[in-house]
C-alpha cells in the first residue's frame, strides 16, 4: 500500500456517489474505484449474512484493485458489516456511521437528535450506539423509511406523492421537537430539501458523505498515505445496469459519469 495507490469508495449501487462528490471535492489529488453492487441492490431490506457476504465480495474486489484503503459508504453495509470487514482487510477502512454520528452531536443544541435510514440500518441500532458513545445523554428518535429510496432512484424528488411520504414518516419526529435529523442513508441527502420544508429551517439535516472524507483525509495523514499532488481520476465498477447506472448517477454526482466498468458479482 503506498500514496499513489487509489481509495475504493463501496456502495449497494448509485447512493455511495454522494461520498465520491465529497471525497473528489475534499481531495481532488486521490484516483477514486467506486464499486457499486447495482445486481444486489437494495441492501436495506436484506439480512446481515447475505449483506457481509456481498461486503466481502467488495473487499475482494478492492484488493485485487490495490487500494490504499475502503470506504464503506453504504449506510446498511456500515451498520451489518464494518467490524468483520475492518478485522479482515489489512488495509483500513472506513464506514459512514460514526462520521454521521459525530456530525450530529456536534451540530445538535438540545441533543433530542432523529436519525432515518433503511430497515437494516435501523434495526441494527448502529447510530443509536454511536451516539450514546459520544453523547450517553442524547435523546434519539430513530424510524426506518423504507419508500424513500424506490422514490429517490425513481426520481421522484419534488412530487405530491414525496412530500406526503415524508410527512407519514417524519411526523413522529417533529412532534419529538428533534433539532438535529442523519439522514442515514446513501439516497436520502437527495431529499433533504423535502424534508426541510417539512420539519423547518431550526431543524439540522446532517449527511454522512461530509464529514466521512474529512475523516478519512485525516485517517490517510496519520498514515502517511495522503497522495501529496496530481490531478486524480476516478472509475466506476457496476455489477449490473451500467447504462442506467449512467443515467442516474449524474443526479448522485451532480455531474456526468464516465467510464462505467461492469464486473460480475459472485
Ligand atoms: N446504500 C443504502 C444505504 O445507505 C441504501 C440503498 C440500499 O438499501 O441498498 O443504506
């Protein structure tokens, strides 16, 4: 593993390029491998073996590509699979959770903190758990929403029908008087102006994709793996769909993809 070597950024499918904008505007030195499992998404609903099993397959997949280190920006896959996945590559990586978490508390007033993401996500508790490590006192109103990500891949950001799901989803939170919200979830940063409308200005939205490359930036520093210079470049692998990959990453991205690579999964 040396400086020059690239970071794999790992998402179930298009949600994980909300980490790749951050990491290219954060380090635009860094080459970037995305590996997006597009043949298994969605991980949200899946169980914890079937979700490590295709984690490992990314770590494979990473190493054969000899990366430097991996992100893990999945939100389900950081909560089911980041210590097996960390205990296993010997290089390091890097989930979204905990960046998330330490976002959030320094972000909240009244520590009354909301936090949504995919079923697996939440029934996992993984956000709940790191931020009672780092604020036990905080109060934490966490709820699955499991319609948001068919609606974001769907496109469906500014419809009648968005709106009235986030409604049903979030009232329980606003009524909670949350001034803080993670949105813990790859997708769900697409909605955040939907949702600020909902819960009002007073109430923070914080996104993982941020604070993780700042986090990870600081993890390449202390180990001296932080490529000093050069202009980057960045390759997408997919496990299926590269077309709509394409098609729908530019709203990930905010700008247009090139070079879609299919890999087939195992
Ligand atoms: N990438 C997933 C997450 O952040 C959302 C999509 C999925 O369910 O696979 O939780």
């Amino acid at each position: 593993m040396n400086r020059q070597d690239p970071i794999g950024i790992f998402d179930s499918g298009l949600g994980g390029l909300t980490v790749v904008k951050a990491v290219r505007e954060r380090m635009p030195q860094e080459d970037v491998i995305y590996y997006g499992d597009t043949a298994h998404v969605p991980y949200g609903s899946k169980s914890q073996e079937t979700i490590l099993s295709f984690t490992r397959d990314a770590l494979r997949f990473f190493l054969s590509h000899n990366v430097k280190c991996m992100v893990i920006a999945c939100n389900t896959a950081t909560a089911l699979a980041l210590p097996e996945i960390k205990a296993e590559s010997p290089v390091p990586v890097l989930g979204v959770i905990e960046a998330g978490a330490r976002a959030a508390v320094r972000a909240s007033q009244s520590k009354k903190i909301g936090v949504i993401g995919t079923p697996a996500t939440i029934a996992s508790e993984a956000y709940t758990k790191a931020l009672r490590k780092l604020e036990p006192s905080c109060d934490i109103y966490a709820h699955p929403c499991s319609l948001f990500v068919p609606f974001v891949e769907e496109g469906w950001l500014d419809r009648p029908a968005t709106a009235m799901v986030i409604e049903e989803y979030l009232r329980p939170l606003k009524m909670a008087q949350i001034d803080t919200l993670i949105l813990g979830c790859t997708h769900y940063p697409l909605l955040a102006p939907k949702i600020s409308e909902f819960l009002g200005p007073e109430v923070r939205l914080v996104d993982s994709a941020s604070s993780c490359a700042e986090e990870l930036e600081e993890i390449l520093k202390e180990k001296e793996l932080l490529r000093p210079e050069g202009e980057g470049s960045e390759t997408f692998f997919v496990t299926d769909g590269a077309a709509k990959f394409a098609e729908n990453g530019s709203r990930f991205l905010g700008r247009s993809l090139q070079a879609i690579k299919f890999t087939p999964s195992k």
